[in-house]
C-alpha cells in the first residue's frame, strides 16, 4: 500500500520488456540512500513492482505482460525519468491517499499550463474509468497522489504545487504522452457495492421509501 507522495524521481538504467513474455527495468540514481531489499516492493510510475535482488543505488524488477498491457511502463527507454515511492509502513502518518500500485488504465496528457509558480495539468481518461472520478476527489497519475480540480466528460485537470513539479517527472512530460492512472479505490468498492454481481442496483424508489428517504 501506497500513499502517492512521491519521495523523488530515478533514472532507467535498463529495459527488457517484450509484450508477449513481460521482462525486467533497472532504476537508478535513487532518491534514497538505503539499499534495495530482495522482495520490496517498490511503486514505479505508480505501478508496484517487486525488487528481484539486494542492490545499493539502484534495483531490478521483472515486469509481467499484464503490467506491460496496463501501464505506460511498455514505453519505458533507458534514460526516462520514473516516480518511485516506497510502500507505507505502520505508523506512517497517510498524507495523500490509499493507493494500491494496481494501474488502472493509461491516460493522456492534453494540457500544461503554468500560473505563477504553480502547473495545471489535464488529462484525458479511458472512458470506462470516468465514472470513478469526482470533483475535489482523489487520483492517483503516474504515482503522485492529487485532486480533482475540474472534471469535464473523460478530462479532468489537477493543480501542481512546485515541489510537485520539481521532484517528479511531470516537469519532463509533453502534451500527448501516457501517464499511468489509478482511480480511488474506494469508488470502486461502493460501485459493486450498491450494483451487486449482477451488476443493477438494488435500490429503487420502494427501497428508498421503506427506509425513509421518499
């Protein structure tokens, strides 16, 4: 579990992916000084990864071809600037939201625009991912944890503080590139929650009457 507070950025240092049978990253020039565990788990771009060897100063993680089809990691090229968070330990005080590192979708960036010394970014989502999104709700892209200024149909748009901008690869991407997207969970929950299996809600107008909304 994440929180999408990006602690910095990190350089691929190696690309082994195929789409058909998955394959491997290395990431580099860590925003940390402790070493790189066998097992951790590590959210790059967003999407969690599991560290395959004990290294200091970099990490290796194999990519599946589900990670591959869902992400924006396929068109990772050595050089690119990823976001790298480590998992939220117990007692860690939640500063931005609940995030999974389960990539949802690939959205697309269609707008950057500076005011002052603050960014406004926009995006345009997968259709069958708008449904999760709210205005002054939370979004995970491409790992960092921010909310909703204003949703239009499948655009929404989010403010970026400066260190924002500074520490993650926002600053480096162009209009037009794929940014990894996570929608809230708990969205996610309360729709299947109120649909059921079947998908159909089970609440009518008699329900509602019977328990005093109507």
């Amino acid at each position: 579990m994440f929180t999408g507070l990006i602690e910095g950025s990190g350089i691929i240092q190696r690309v082994e992916t195929d789409p058909s049978r998955g394959g491997l990253i290395e990431v580099g020039a860590l925003p940390w000084e402790d070493a790189v565990s066998l097992g951790e788990s590590i959210a790059v771009n967003g999407t969690c990864l599991t560290a395959i060897a004990d290294s200091q100063g970099s990490f290796q993680a194999e990519v599946s071809v589900e990670t591959l089809q869902r992400t924006n990691l396929s068109q990772l090229q050595t050089g690119d600037r990823v976001n790298l968070e480590r998992p939220l330990r117990i007692g860690d005080r939640l500063g931005g939201h609940l995030v999974q590192g389960h990539v949802d979708g690939v959205g697309t960036i269609r707008g950057i625009e500076k005011s002052g010394d603050y960014w406004s970014l926009e995006v345009d989502l997968p259709k069958d991912l708008s449904r999760y999104v709210v205005e002054k709700g939370s979004i995970t892209v491409d790992g960092i944890s921010l909310t909703v200024a204003t949703l239009d149909g499948v655009r929404f748009s989010v403010a970026l503080i400066p260190k924002t901008w500074e520490i993650t690869n926002l600053s480096v991407r162009k209009i037009g590139d794929p940014v990894n997207i996570e929608v809230d969970v708990i969205a996610k929950y309360v729709e299947k929650m109120v649909l059921g299996e079947e998908g159909k809600s089970n609440i009518t107008e008699k329900f509602l009457k019977e328990k005093g909304f109507l």
